[in-house]
C-alpha cells in the first residue's frame, strides 16, 4: 500500500498488487514453517544426541574394563578413566600411539590385528587376542582386546575401538597350571613305574614311556587297546571285580591295592603290583577316568615263592626233629623208666647192706641225672618251638617258697651250704600263676646257684608289688665265684656255658638258663643277672601275678593223696619189666591188677571186665594204645566210661594233645614216679571219677583234667 514490498513491483492495478502480497505471504508462511520444524526437529536431535552422549559417558566413565578409540594409525583418540587402576591419567594417554604400551614380544602381533581391523578383516574367531600392557610404574599386565572398526559415511575405516580386560590372574593360573602339569607329567615321563590311564571299559587312553621298559610295549601300541585283553585269563575276574568294587565305592584317588600278572610284549607273563584309582568330576560326579600306578613285582613272587618253599622245608624239618626228638624220648625214658623204678624200689628194701644202699643212690643219681638232660632238651624245643600251654592257678606264695627250698635242701647239705629265705614285706595269701612252670625256673636257679658255690650260701629273696596288678620277684643270691661281664650276655644263650672246656669243672646241657628265659618271657616277666667277679651272683626274675581272689578261678594247688582204694585196674604195656614195676608200686594197695601186653588184647579185656580205671601205654607194637582207646570208648559198653590214663615216655605237646583227642582223661609220663602214680590213681579210682571224665568227654570245656 505504501510502494514497498513485494506489491510495489507488481505492474498492474490495486487488487493484483494485493494478490501479490497474499501469494508471497503464503509462501513465506509456508517456507517459514517448513523451516522451524527442521529446526525444531535438529533442535530435538541434537538433545537425544547429547542425552545419549552422556549415558554412553556415564557406562564408559564407570567401566572396570578399559574402553579405548584410536585411528588407523594406532594414535589414541579416546581412553576411559578405568585407565588410572593402571596409573595413568586418561590426559596422559590421549595423543600417543598404542605400541607405546604394548609389550616388545607382543608389539608385531599388535600391529597385526590393527592391520586386520582396518581392513574390515576379524582378528579371531571370538574376534578378541591377549597381549601385555605397560602399566605407569613399570610392570606388566595381561591385557584382552575385542577391537571393532569404526567407518566414514563413505564405510572407509577411519580407527577401531576395542574393550581391554584385565586377565593377569587368569593368565597366573593358566601359567601355574600349565607348570603344574609339566611337573606331574615329567614325574610320569621319568618314573620307574608305569602310569596308566584307562577309559570307564578299560581303554588304555595314556601310558608313560616306562611301560617301554617294564612291559616292551611303545605307549603307542597300547593306546586304544583294552588292559582286560592282557591280563592271565586266571587273573582277569579278580581285576574286573575290583574295578567294578572301585566304581561302586565311588571314593576318587582312593587306590586300592592288586597283583596280577600282564602280558609282555615277549608274550611272558609279568608280575604286577597295581593301585588303581578312580577319577570323578566334581561338578558333575561323572566318572571321568581309571588312573594307575603299576610296577614289576616278579622278583618279589619269585623270591615269596622261595620263602614259602623253604618255609615248607623248615616246618619239614621241625617236624622231622619233633619226632626224632619224640622217639629219643621214648627210646631213653624206657630203660630209665625200669632203672628209676627198681632202684626206688631196691633202696626202699629194709637190711641192704650199706655198700648196696650206696651203689642203690649212685644208680638213683646217675639215672635222675640223665633224665634232667633229657627233661632239658625236651622243654628247650617246647620252649622254642612255642608249643608250651601256661596252667594259672592259685597258689600260696610261701608254702611255694619252702617247699621249693626243701627240695634242694639236700644238696646244700651235702657242699656244707646254708639255705635260707628272705621276704621283703608281705606276701598275699595266694596269687595265681602257673606254680609248675614258676617251680621249674626257680628249682633251676637254685640247682646252678648250688653247683656253683663252692662255700657261703645260697639266699632266695621274694617281694610282692601289688601296683599295677600284682608282680612277683625273686632273687637267688650265691658266695660263688661271680661271673665276668663280658661273659654274662652268654648265659641265657642255648648250648652256651661259661667254661665250654673239656676240662670244665661243672656238667650240664647249657639249656637251663635258656629255658628260664623262655618260661620268664612266656609267663610276661623278665629275668637277668647282677655279679662281680669273687662276690657271688644274683639271679632275679619278675612276673606278673595277680591276687588269686580277683584273677583266677583255676584248680588251687592241693597235695596229692597217695592212699589208693581197692580198685580193679587195666596195665597195658608191651614192656614187661614197666608192668612188673607198675606191679611193684602197686602191691602196698588193695588192687586188682589185669595186665595186657598190647592194644588188641586191651580192647579183648576191656569187651569182658569191667575196670576202675585203665592204664595205657602208647607206643605198642600193632595196635597202640591210642587206637585201643579210641575202640574201648566205641565199643565196650563194659568200659566206655572208665578213666583211661596214657602211661607213656611220649610226653610232647602234640602226645598230650593226641591223647585227649583219642579219649584219655590223663597222662603219667615215663620214669614212673612212685608218688605220681599213687596221686594219679587215687585220684582216678575215686567213686565219683569215672562219671566226672564221661561228663568232660561229653561236653567240651575250657578246663581240663589232664594234665
């Protein structure tokens, strides 16, 4: 209206100028609006932009891993404050090159994978890769890499970046365990044993080079084979039950222990000690594999083999000397059984002249001599041999101890002697101990410290401690002439004397002294020696023996009653002069004696008359008595329970128990003694008697009565 604007150059009249200015005014409208909404749009843009911006800041910023951005020539754009756990500011990284950090050894494959990265390529299939990093103060971290490439509009790469991780302790333990296992695997590389791996089937999976020396095999001809092919057929189902106890037992590196033998590659079978093991996964429980440790035991068979073989010869020979030793026994106890009876007998005959009287003790000496070297020898192979059953019973001490002393009292007379007894503090009423046994150890004391005294005397000391249940100990104390130390360790030594000349003083077997130690260490007690030379000797020996009210319920020691009742008695012996004897000690006594000459004429009786008692020689000429008892017991209604005593110079452990197995009730051992015979008889011929053995035939017991 005025002459300006858009409507001023308008050549026409009002209303076209008008026109004019409306049509510019739509447009610029609607220029305008379009306008301010793409302002309004890049406006919002750039608000989600920047929102973005900082959220992705905020994860970077806040990251444990290290988030870096560099270009195609390593320079580091970008880097996020993880970087200081290292010691660099984010400030101090920014601008320099990436090989700047990396490790030498790893540089060249650095630049490999960013080459790769740049060119579109993937660095792995995980697209990541490992390499060390220099941290501030000089030392390494292993470092892992993811790196991506990052493109222009135009898709040219213009850098990369990549998220770093930490791995330093995962690469620790891969180190250490990687050491580990050349460790363990050098072990099994170098060791003498074969180790062996094996599928769930027993499918050998691995076998160390050992298995080369010890079976011919490469590790390699093996592998893949099963074990179970090579093993003795004999041997196999042993090794497969144990293999499948191991599985059921399910107890990981738990070996158990087996000897089998293996197929060489010689094609001999080789003797083995093997340890096999099982190995589980723990997460799963899965069994994952059998391990072994083998090793060649051949020589060790082989040399078992030969113990076992000469063992056998041992236990051979044993057996060979038992009997020898049995039958020397027998063969010596005979005649003596005839020189000790009658000369017992010939000196208790009223008006012998006194030269017969002396040479009646000469042969009563001798011969009692001669039976204590074979008593001797006899309870050293007992001794040795183990084969001694210990009695425990009660007893009184002191009466032990005088009637011990009167045994001997005589000899010590005779060498002009004193005997005298000591008891320090008190004694208890009874103990309980084998008294036989105790009686033997002490009697040989006495007798040696006698033998060997030459004047003075000989003290027996006694004292009781009842701490710790009950110990005795004696002391036998002689003037002799002492023994040196350098030669005391040989007493208690078999076959070992003091003077083994053969100009020596003194006799003896020198098996007393081993006997007593034998008898002391079998009853739990101990024995030794104190001496100086020219002051005399004291043997001492202690054991145990507890007060017999609280440990033993034994027989107790009772004299022996020598009246024998009338009686009607079976004597069986094939040796007339031991029936003529038997015959003699018996005449003083109402019996009724029918002798038999041997087992089959014994049995004969015993079918027709009944007896009291019946007395049984062992060694006889067809049938022994052992046979005959055994067919009086089956068959004779007469006599099947009558006491039946083995009258016999066999008296070693397997005679006794042979005895009792064949259904003898007791034994009297050969020489007779006068008052043994007579105890044992008058025992036997009690009323009650017969019916007391039937009963311990009849019902096995701990106790016996024999002897």
């Amino acid at each position: 209206m005025a002459g300006l604007g858009p409507a001023a150059t308008v050549h026409g009249d009002r209303a076209e100028g008008v026109l004019s200015l409306q049509a510019f005014l739509a447009a610029a409208a609607l220029v305008n609006l379009a306008v301010a909404a793409t302002l309004t749009q890049g406006r919002r843009f750039r608000d989600a932009l920047a929102a973005g911006e900082a959220r992705y800041r905020m994860l970077t910023d806040r990251a444990t891993d290290i988030i870096v951005r560099y270009d195609r020539d390593g320079v580091i754009e970008y880097v996020s404050p993880a970087i200081r756990q290292f010691g660099y500011s984010p400030e101090e990284v920014l601008g320099r090159n990436m090989a700047e950090f990396v490790h030498p050894d790893e540089d060249l494959q650095t630049k490999e994978v960013r080459s790769a990265v740049t060119k579109g390529m993937p660095v792995s299939e995980d697209n990541t890769h490992e390499f060390r990093v220099r941290r501030a103060d000089g030392g390494w971290v292993w470092m892992q890499g993811n790196p991506s490439p990052i493109t222009d509009e135009a898709g040219n790469v213009i850098g990369a970046v990549s998220v770093l991780r930490d791995i330093s302790a995962r690469k620790a333990a891969e180190t250490a365990l990687a050491a580990s296992e050349a460790r363990y695997r050098l072990l099994a590389q170098n060791a003498t044993d074969v180790i062996a791996c094996s599928s769930f089937d027993g499918t050998l999976t691995y076998l160390s080079p050992s298995v080369k020396r010890v079976f011919g095999y490469d590790p390699e001809e093996l592998i893949g084979r099963n074990a179970l092919e090579l093993i003795h057929p004999d041997d196999a189902p042993k090794v497969a039950a144990l293999m499948k106890a191991l599985v059921a037992a399910r107890v990981p590196g738990e070996p158990m222990r087996i000897e089998y033998r293996f197929k060489s590659k010689s094609g001999e079978y080789i003797w083995i000690e093997a340890n096999p093991s099982l190995v589980i996964d723990p997460q799963t429980g899965r069994i994952v594999e059998f391990q072994d440790s083998t090793r060649d035991v051949t020589a060790r068979k082989a040399l078992e083999a030969d113990l076992l073989r000469k063992q056998a010869e041992a236990e051979a020979a044993t057996a060979v000397k038992s009997e020898f030793l049995a039958n020397m026994s027998h063969e010596i106890r005979t005649p003596l059984t005839g020189i000790i009876g009658f000369g017992a007998l010939l000196g208790a005959v009223e008006g012998l002249p006194p030269k017969a009287a002396g040479f009646v003790d000469r042969i009563t000496t001798a011969s009692q001599t001669l039976l204590a070297v074979v008593n001797d020898v006899l309870d050293f192979s007992k001794v040795d041999a183990g084969q001694i059953e210990l009695d425990p019973h009660p007893f009184d001490p002191a009466g032990f101890i005088s009637d011990t002393l009167g045994i001997v009292a005589g000899q010590a007379a005779e060498k002009g002697l004193a005997l005298e007894s000591r008891v320090e503090g008190e004694l208890p009423a009874a103990i309980c101990a084998d008294s036989a046994r105790l009686r033997q150890v002490l009697l040989n004391l006495l007798t040696n410290a006698i033998k060997f005294t030459a004047r003075g005397g000989v003290t027996v000391s006694a004292a009781y401690s009842p701490s710790d249940g009950g110990l005795l100990r004696f002391e036998v104390t002689d003037t002799g002439p002492g023994i040196p130390p350098e030669l005391s360790h040989r007493l208690f030594q078999r076959f070992s004397q003091i003077d083994g000349s053969i100009t020596r003083e003194y006799g003896g077997t020198g098996l007393g002294l081993a006997i007593c130690k034998g008898l002391v260490e079998l009853m739990g007690g101990e024995i030794g020696l104190e001496s100086q030379v020219g002051q005399g000797s004291t043997f001492w020996f202690t054991l145990p023996a507890a007060p017999a009210d609280t440990a033993c319920a034994g027989r107790a020691d009772e004299p022996a009653d020598q009246h024998v009742g009338a009686a009607k008695i079976l004597l069986v012996d094939d040796v007339e002069m031991n029936r003529e004897l038997v015959a003699a000690m018996l005449s003083p006594f109402d019996v009724q004696l029918v002798e038999a000459s041997g087992g089959a004429e014994a049995v004969e009786a015993a079918m027709r008359t009944p007896f009291d008692l019946i007395l049984m020689d062992l060694q006889m000429p067809g049938v022994d008595g052992l046979a005959a008892t055994r067919s009086i017991r089956a068959n004779s209604d007469l006599n099947r329970s009558t006491p039946i005593l083995a009258l016999s110079a066999n008296v070693l452990p397997t005679h006794l128990a042979a005895c009792r197995e064949a259904g003898m009730d007791d034994h009297i051992a050969k020489p007779i003694r006068v008052d043994e015979l007579l105890g044992k008889v008058a025992l036997w011929t009690e009323p009650d008697a017969a019916r007391a053995a039937a009963n311990d035939r009849a019902v096995p017991s701990s106790s016996t009565r024999t002897a």
